[in-house]
C-alpha cells in the first residue's frame, strides 16, 4: 500500500512539472512571437503598414503616416498638447451657442 501511495504522489508530481514546463515554453514561444511582431512593425502604420514619419506640432513630437493620416502619440504627449492649450477639451468641443437645450 505504501508503494503505490508514492506512486501516485511522483505522478501528481512529474504531471506538475510536465504542465509547469509547457507552461514556460508557450510563455517563450509568446514572448519571441510578440518580440518579431514588434521588430517587424517598427516605425509603421498599424493600419496600414506603411512607414511613418516623426512630425512636431505645438512642440510636441508625434508620429504620423503620410498614407492614411493617423497619428500617434507617447506616454505624455497627449498631456503636453493639452498644457499647450489653455482652453479645456469640454469648452472646445462643446462652444457655447453648439448645445441644444431641450
């Protein structure tokens, strides 16, 4: 009785490993995956896959394809487009005299 307790524990171990191990290799099959992704689609348009050129506007560097006219932007350069303008987003797009009242 006693062999086959350990029997079943080395199983319930090596299955653990087993699943531990693929575990690992698809997490670096992702990794590699997501990393030639990333190499292959440098400094192009996601949507159309065509280079995009480094442009400046307010002082805030973007990046822009030239082919479908996307732009893109940094971690902060939406936040520096909107300390360059001192008017809020809310009084742009909602101009007094532009709402209807019901």
């Amino acid at each position: 009785m006693k062999d086959a307790w350990k029997e079943r524990e080395n199983a319930f171990e090596n299955q653990y490993i087993y699943e531990l191990e693929k575990k690992n290799r698809i997490d670096k099959q992702v990794h590699e995956h997501e990393q030639l992704v990333r190499e292959l689609s440098h400094n192009r348009c996601p949507k159309c896959s065509e280079p995009i050129q480094a442009v400046t506007f307010h002082g805030v560097p973007l990046d822009q394809c030239p082919s479908c006219g996307g732009v893109w932007l940094g971690e902060n350069d939406l936040k520096l487009l909107a300390q360059k303008d001192h008017r809020t987003w809310f009084e742009m797009w909602f101009k007094q005299g532009d709402v209807v009242e019901k």
